[in-house]
C-alpha cells in the first residue's frame, strides 16, 4: 500500500507540474539544475547572452541554499525568523523578476524542491514579501498576489513529505 500511495503522490506532482506554462517548467528545470548543482546550466540551458548573464545572477543570488535548507526555523518559534524570512524573500524576489514563475503554485513547487518540505509553512509569506517589494512591477505584482489562494495563505498545516518528483532537462532528441 505504501508503494501505491507513494507512486500516487509522484502522479499528483507530475500533473502538477504540467499544469504549469512552457516557461514556468523550463525555469523549473533549469532553477532546479542550478540550486540543486544537478547539471552544467549554462551548457544545458543558456541559448544566448542574455540567458548566459541571466543564469550567471541566478547562481550568485541561490548561493544562500545551503544556508536556507540548514537554518529553517521552528514553526512555533521566532527564533531566527528574520534570517531566513530575509534570505529567503530576497532568493525568491530574484525568481519572481525573472517573470518566469507566474503564480504561487510554481513557486512553491520549485521552492519545496530547492530547500526541502520543512519549508513549506514559510513559503506563503515568502511569497507575499517577495511579490509586493517595488522591484516587481505593479501589474505583475497584483497577479502575483492573486495567485495565491485562500486556503495556501490560511493552511493550519502543511505536509512534511518530501518531494518525489524531480523535473529535468530532456533533449529533444531523446525524447
């Protein structure tokens, strides 16, 4: 039965990442290669200058991973909050002027995959922070906002299971 459940749950989060835009799940892939050091992004991913620059920013800017996935605070607790809410909000302002992710269902999805389940409870506000800060434009900040639903903002508690679904660079050819 463990199978089936697990198996089940890598189903959900696969259709969960097809439910997302062509542009959303190349991000993805290519956020998940470069904060998780699966791949060489720039060979896999950079098809000009301005991607080679951009993919170039996005690795300085997930150099605060590691410390995020080490130092995710206690949900009951308000020890080190102001570290990781900052950090953490301005990795996600980085990924959120990309104007790549368009809501905050992809974001959480690759957020959950970038540092881990344990994140998750501190993902919604993260996101908030994110999306109203003025380096994001104002229509695209009410879209932003609006992505994120009720119940996400509102959860009582959010599951500690990890990912199993790990999206990646297919080649064309190989597909």
């Amino acid at each position: 039965m463990a199978v089936t459940n697990a198996a089940s749950m890598t189903i959900s989060e696969m259709r969960e990442f097809a439910s997302f835009t062509p542009a959303e799940q190349r991000y993805i892939r290519r956020s998940l290669d470069i904060g998780l050091g699966r791949q060489d992004a720039f060979k896999l991913w950079a098809r000009t200058a301005d991607e080679n620059a951009a993919i170039r920013s996005q690795y300085v800017a997930y150099q605060d991973l590691k410390v995020l996935r080490s130092s995710i605070p206690a949900e009951s607790s308000f020890e080190c909050v102001e570290g990781f809410i900052g950090k953490l909000t301005r990795v996600a302002a980085f990924d959120l002027a990309q104007d790549r992710i368009e809501s905050f269902s992809a974001f959480r999805f690759l957020y959950e995959r970038l540092i881990g389940a344990d994140a998750r409870p501190w993902l919604p506000s993260a996101f908030c922070a994110a999306s109203a800060l003025p380096q994001i434009k104002p229509s695209r900040r009410k879209l932003l906002l609006q992505s994120l639903s009720e119940a996400a903002a509102t959860a009582p508690g959010w599951s500690d299971r990890a990912p199993s679904f790990y999206p990646e660079y297919i080649d064309r050819e190989a597909a």
